[in-house]
C-alpha cells in the first residue's frame, strides 16, 4: 500500500472513532439541560440528580472526545498538505472560529457547571449548562461548514494554484451546509436519547432508582421518537438536493449503473458486479426511487455510466466512480438502522401513555443493545457521505490523490496508523470502563435510598 491509501485508512479510522463521542456530547448536553430545567421550574430534587447522574457519563464522552478530535486537525498538516495548502485560506476562518468561540465556550461553561452546584444561583448555573449544549451545536456548525465546502465549493475564487475565500457569507450560506447541519444535528439528538433511554431500561429491569429512571426514560423516548422521524424527513430532502449537487453519489448509493426508466424502483439489497458494472441480482420497491428523488413516481434517476461520460467531458479523462459497494451498502445501513430506531422509539412511547413500560420487558431489554442503534446510522452515513463523494477530496475542485502530502513515506504512515489504533484501543477500553463503573454504581445513595422505602425492600 502508497501513503495515499495509508493516509486514507488512517484519516477514515480516527474520523469515525472521534465521531462516536461528538453525537453523544450534542445530543446529552440538551437533555441534561431539558432535565435541570425542569428541577428549577418544578423544584424537584429528582430533575437534579437526574442532571448530575448523566452529567458524570458526558463529562466521561466530553473529555475522551476532546482527545480525540485533536489528531484531526493535526493530520490536515500532516499526511494531507497539498490538501491543507489548498484550502487553508478558505478553512482557516470557520475552524478558527470553531476553536475561539465555540470550543471554549462549552468547555469553559462545563466547568462552571461541574463545580458550580453549590456556589451558583440556580438561574446562573442552569445558564451554564445551556451555554455548554449552544457551545456544542456551535462547534458542529463551524465544522460543517468546512465540510460542506469540500462537498459543494462556494464563496471561493483560484488564486496561485489554490481556493482562497471570496465570500464568507456564501460560505456559511452554502446549501449543502444548511442541509447537512440540521441532519447531523438531529442524529446527535437522537443519539443522546438512545443512550439515556437504553441505560434507563437497564434500571428499569432491575427495579433501581425508579424515580429516577422512569423520568429519565419518559423524557428520552419521547426526543429519540422526534429525531428519529425529523432525521428521515431532513434526510429524504437531503437525498434530494444531491440529485442536483452530486448525482454520482447518488447512483453509487442506488448502485444504478444505468439512467432509470421513467418510474424507477428502489432497491433495496442487490449483488453487485462493479468489474462489469451490473447487478448480479435485486430485490426492489416499484417507483420507490422516483418517490425518493422527486416526491412523485415519475421521474428518471440518472446512472453511473452516463454521468462518468459527463464528468469526462467536463474534467478530463479519469474514473469518477466512488466504490460502489460501500457507498450502496453504507446507505442501506443507515437508512435500516433509522427505520429500527423509528420503530423502538415508537412503541416506547406507546408503552408509555398505557403505562406498560415496565411491564415490557422484552422491549427494555431490546433497548439496551439499542444503543448502538444511532452510532451505526451516524458512521454509515457519513462513511457514504465521504465515499460517496470519491475521487474527490473537495468536489470538482481537487482529487484526493492530488491532496496527499508527497513528501511523507508509506512507513512513517504506517507506523502512526498503528500508533494512533493502538491509543485509541486504549482509550475505547477506558471509555467504557468508566461508562460501566459509573453506570452501575448509579445515581446518588439517597436515590437507592428513596426507591428502597417505596418498595419496602432494603437498599442493597
């Protein structure tokens, strides 16, 4: 393997492992603040051991996250300096932006937070926690911003050989960014309410610290139930406005070698041929991808063949086709995911409003292992959303193989690639240990304490 394919993979795995932890930091920061909300609206002690209880589990997922995502602006410079030369000029504000403002922001009022509890009016510290959620979204937002240019360039002109701002205001008005961020954010969204939920279950089925965790798990099923559904929506008009940005992406994503017939099915898994450009085989939904792409049943979806003899003619000769197989299958396992989560999220709702959540104990225990719902649909889809969009590291602008740093060796990437899996193995294990040691430890003694009494039963 050349640097180009090391720097890939190496870039691919630390990106997907630091996203495991940005979601969860999003999504838990505003249910811990809806929770001490309603302790200094409702003066109940309950709303705030709630808040500290799922305060401890995002300062854990808060502290490894930082870690993690240090190393990506550090490989920009690294293994990707043609890359980072290229679009440096244009990177430079919003990153910068994301690191002064945003950053420090939710870190500085995460520890006003945390040691404040005591010292601070409760308006005062309730602020803090809400300033740490807003810190977070603003954080997405900046970084969004860089990637949606590497997706759909505005606001730029080519000078010297490289993309130097021309526009800040087109570049934040960018419309890939104004569909991307509202998708991402949502996953956050639902991604907290996962957790939140399948750890509620977890009590629930034990029958520890009830107060607690019936509030807790009434609160996140009903924001997994909104996410869930608002990201499938964002995301079918996100799917659509890349009809019009990057066809090919969506054809590799339908693995639809050639244009449609006017009422174009779905498919919905297939065996695919990508030597010979065919499907060996389809299992697909009548119209189904007309409906995706147009909101009607009529509509022709261009294929793969076709737009790779428009992007010849328009960039030069060269292969323009992302791999087919990841982009069509990473799809796929987004949009399945999505659809359990929908599901799951539904019937907790339901069990809820008859009061039979505690008596569906399958379903509780369906929602622990459903965590790790919303982490599958964030890394699927943004591994089709980076695939999807190869040859190109910035669309239409730079190729990737043009971005990698020339004068750094296959072995020195290599051996960095097994360093960094090597430490981030490392961190994952202390993740989550800590995750289960304060898990199973639970909320406050006097919660134990409280639930003991109404059951009549001991504490443990």
């Amino acid at each position: 393997m050349d640097n180009l394919i090391l720097a890939r993979w190496q870039f691919g795995i630390t990106t997907v492992y630091h996203f495991f932890f940005v979601p969860l930091t999003i999504g838990l920061a505003f249910l811990i603040a809806f929770m001490e909300t309603l302790y200094v609206v409702k003066k109940d002690e309950t709303y705030k051991r709630m808040a500290k209880f799922w305060g401890k589990l995002f300062l854990i997922n808060f502290a490894v996250g930082v870690v993690t995502g240090i190393m990506q602006e550090f490989q920009f410079g690294m293994n990707w300096s043609n890359y980072s030369r290229f679009v440096g000029d244009v990177f430079g504000a919003p990153l910068a932006i994301e690191a002064l403002l945003a950053f420090f922001l939710e870190s500085t009022f995460l520890g006003v937070w945390l040691f404040g509890w005591d010292k601070l009016s409760k308006g005062v510290h309730l602020a803090s926690i809400w300033l740490v959620a807003i810190g977070t979204t603003i954080s997405a937002f900046w970084i969004l911003t860089a990637n949606a240019f590497m997706q759909h360039p505005v606001g730029y002109v080519l000078r010297n050989g490289h993309a130097e701002m021309a526009s800040f205001g087109q570049l934040i008005g960018n419309e890939q960014l104004w569909w991307e961020f509202p998708h991402v954010w949502l996953g956050a969204i639902a991604t907290g309410a996962f957790f939140v939920a399948g750890i509620s279950a977890y009590y629930l089925l034990r029958r520890r610290a009830l107060d607690v965790f019936r509030r807790s798990f009434a609160i996140s099923i009903v924001a997994a139930v909104v996410s869930s559904i608002l990201v499938a929506v964002v995301g079918h008009d996100q799917a659509q406005y890349l009809m019009v940005a990057q066809p090919m992406k969506m054809a590799a994503s339908e693995a639809l070698w050639n244009t449609s017939p006017d009422e174009a099915p779905w498919t919905v898994v297939a065996g695919i041929d990508t030597a010979r450009h065919r499907n060996t085989w389809e299992i697909e939904i009548p119209d189904a991808l007309s409906i995706l792409a147009y909101n009607r049943i009529h509509g022709r979806v261009p294929g793969i063949n076709q737009l790779q003899a428009q992007l010849e003619q328009k960039y030069g000769p060269g292969n323009y086709i992302p791999p087919v197989r990841t982009t069509f299958w990473s799809f796929r396992i987004m949009v399945f995911a999505g659809f359990a989560m929908i599901g799951l999220a539904l019937y907790g709702v339901f069990a809820l409003i008859r009061d039979k959540l505690e008596q569906s104990r399958r379903y509780l225990r369906w929602m622990i292992p459903a965590i790790a719902l919303p982490y599958i649909a964030n890394t699927a889809g943004w591994i089709m959303t980076e695939i999807g969009r190869q040859p190109w590291v910035v669309y239409g602008l730079q190729l990737t193989k043009d971005g990698v740093s020339p004068t750094v060796p296959a072995g020195q990437v290599l051996l960095t690639l097994l360093g960094f899996t090597v430490v981030y193995g490392v961190l994952a294990a202390a993740d989550v240990y800590l995750f289960v040691h304060f898990v199973r430890r639970g909320p406050e003694p006097e919660d134990e304490a409280s639930d003991a009494v109404q059951l009549n039963v001991a504490p443990l």
